[in-house]
C-alpha cells in the first residue's frame, strides 16, 4: 500500500511539474484584415522559434512555450486591444508582435505598458513609434520608417522605367499612422532628390471601387504613383483602377504592398513595378531560410525573419534573467539583442540558451542582423524588390 502511495504521488508530481512547466506566450497579427495573406507565415515564423525553444529542454531549467494566437486586425484598435487584455488575463509573459502600426500603438499604450507586458512587434515600422513613452516594454525588429522612406526615394531615384529617369511622382497612401508617416518621409525625401511630388493625397481601406481616387491622382500626373499602403486591401484596388484606366502602368510599392498576393492577381502587368521592406542578405537570412524551408515556412514573405526574430529574443530574454517574470525579461532583451558576446543565428536557439544558463554574454544576430537603437527598435537593413515576369524578385541590400 506504501508503495502504491510514493508511486501514485510521484506520478502526480510530474504531472503537477509538467502543467506548471508551460509558459503561456501573445501572438497578435492581423489575421483578419488587410494584411492577412502577409500574417500565416508570420505567425509561423514566431511559432517555429518557440517550437526549437520547446524541443531543446534548455529553457529555464525543461519549461516550454505555449504560444497563443489573437487578431490584431491591423485596422481595429478598439478589437485589438481587447484582444490584447484577453491574452494578459490568460497570463501571457509577453507578446510578440502586434503588426500594423496604429493597433500597435493602441495595445501598447493601453494594455501592454500599464500592464507591464513587453512587446517586440515584427512589423509596426511609423516613425511615431520611436517617442512611445514605453517604460522599456516597447520593441520592435523592423526599422522605422523614418529610415524607410528614404530608402524608397533613393531606389526610385536610381530606377529607370522604360529606360527613363523617374521625374515626377503621385502618391498615395493608406489614411492611418502608418501609411501618413510613411508618405510624408517618402515625399520630402524625392523633393530632395530633385522629383517632383505631384500629388500626396490619401485613401481610405475597404472600398469596392477606386476610380474617383484615380482619377484625382491622374490629374496631377506623375511618371509612376506610388502606392503605401496594404496588399489585401486599398492599395491593390489602385492598382486595379489604375490599370483598369490606364491612368498609371508603373507603381512605386511600399512594404505592405509586397506580396504575393498581388503578383498572383496582376501578374506582368506590374512588370515596371517596383519597391522595399525591410529585409536582409547577410549570413542569417540564408540560414533562416533553410530552417523556415525545412518546417515549410516560405522564408520570402515580408516580416517573417522579424518574426522569428522577435519571438528568439524573447525567449533568450527569460534565459538571461532566469525567470519568465514580465519584469525580467522586459530588462534583459537590449542584452541579448546587442551582445557583446556569441553570435547566435537561427536555429542555433538552445546553443544560445546553455551560454546563457552558464552565464556567457550572447549576441543574437537572428535572421535580420538584429541591433538595437537605444530606444529598442532595429537600425535595419532593405531589400530593394522589383517586379519581373509577374514575380517579386529581390535585386540587392540597402
């Protein structure tokens, strides 16, 4: 009878051990919306970080990541940010993500911060982002679009179309933090340049049509319209009434308009087409790819290094503070982020959780040759993409 009793309680000390050896971990992305093509392989990317911390055993003495999914909508603040204080009531140690820069803001400011939960968004990249009185719990592993903007009108200075210099250029521009933050950069950068900004004028998501918006741009004229805003959403219905017309043939994208998606829905007819989003060539990138490729993650997609990235950095976070404690990890992934110390790539997640378990320095360098500015967004690197027989090629690193 002694026995059956030490047996019984020694089974239920490791169930007890496996239940409390789970740690509950937000993933907000607009799974719905305007960007929701972009967001599964993003949501992977972020799982398949989790998953390599998981199966390593090397997590905080054996725990594991129990990722949980909510949708941003990336258009919906006041969703968002109930889904965002469902995750925290769920008790998330942190959030990874959210995407869209105005539901980013919303959660942080009114859920995340006053709850004391870090965040590390892939993709929320409006330069208003970088004065959020974040109390050290806002990050993010794309750069912002202060950088981006700029990036844009240098490539659109140095492309021919029709082997012409582009002088002039409309602009239009999805009507919210991100697509005004953007638009405004990108518009004083080709005004430095020497192009002529013909128009600036905005559009509002989930219309039918698009004409009478065109129409307005076609105008003011332009050698090519550039078009920031989203792929699922208003941006493809420019382009749509704009060939439809043939008021424009040639389109400047911004990063939420790079997408398969749209190549699957023009085709050739975006051949004089042209953009960025961040992105990188170096040593991790090419390792991300064959990692995310072995778990069937195409490694293409906009933001799914950041993702993953994102998602290494928190983890590698509650190693290096030795608890999974909100607080914790909140003081460690700047540490992490900018090393000194091992360079850790992807797929090499466990190697940097036993340096950190023996209380060696790491530098994760992850899929985008992460490196933090002091307030804890990436400096970021470009990929300049172009359209070429009705795909999306990348044609260098800026």
């Amino acid at each position: 009878m002694k026995r059956l009793f030490v047996a019984a309680f020694m089974f239920l000390s490791v169930l007890t051990t496996n239940v409390f050896a789970e740690i509950k971990m937000g993933i907000i992305l607009g799974f719905t919306g305007p960007i929701e093509s972009l967001t599964p392989a993003m949501a992977a990317s972020a799982e398949l970080a989790f998953k390599e911390v998981s199966d390593s055993g090397a997590l905080l003495g054996g725990e594991t990541i129990t990722p949980i999914r909510g949708d941003s909508t990336c258009i919906d603040s006041a969703a968002a940010q109930t889904v965002a204080e469902d995750l925290i009531s769920q008790g998330v140690a942190a959030i990874m993500g959210a995407d869209c820069s105005g539901v980013t803001g919303a959660i942080a400011t009114n859920v995340a911060i006053p709850n004391g939960v870090v965040m590390i968004s892939p993709s929320a990249t409006s330069p208003g982002l970088t004065t959020l009185d974040d109390k050290g719990l806002f990050f993010r592993t794309a750069p912002s679009d202060a950088r981006g903007g700029q990036i844009l009108a240098d490539i659109t200075k140095d492309t021919k179309v029709s082997n012409k210099s582009i002088g002039s250029v409309a602009v239009t521009y999805t009507n919210n933090d991100y697509g005004k933050g953007l638009a405004d950069v990108y518009a004083a950068a080709l005004k430095a340049h020497g192009i002529t900004v013909t128009l600036v004028a905005s559009h509002e998501d989930g219309k039918a049509d698009y004409s009478a918006e065109v129409a307005t741009l076609a105008a003011a004229g332009g050698d090519v319209l550039a078009v920031i805003g989203y792929v699922d959403q208003g941006g493809k219905g420019i382009i749509q009434a704009s060939l439809d017309s043939g008021a424009f043939d040639a389109f400047v994208l911004s990063d939420g308009m790079i997408g398969d998606s749209l190549t699957e829905a023009f085709g050739n007819d975006l051949n004089k087409s042209f953009g960025s989003l961040p992105g990188s060539t170096a040593k991790g990138s090419k390792i991300f790819a064959t990692v995310a490729e072995a778990a069937g993650i195409d490694p293409s997609g906009p933001y799914t290094g950041e993702s993953y990235d994102a998602a290494a950095l928190i983890v590698l976070a509650m190693q290096a503070g030795g608890s999974a404690d909100r607080d914790s990890i909140a003081k460690n992934v700047m540490a992490v982020a900018n090393g000194p110390g091992k360079k850790i790539y992807p797929g090499e997640l466990k190697k940097g959780l036993d340096l950190l378990a023996k209380g060696k320095a790491i530098d994760y360098e992850g899929a985008t040759a992460v490196n933090f500015t002091d307030v804890g967004e990436a400096f970021g690197s470009f990929l300049e993409k172009e359209v070429k027989y009705g795909k999306f090629k990348t044609k260098k690193q800026r």
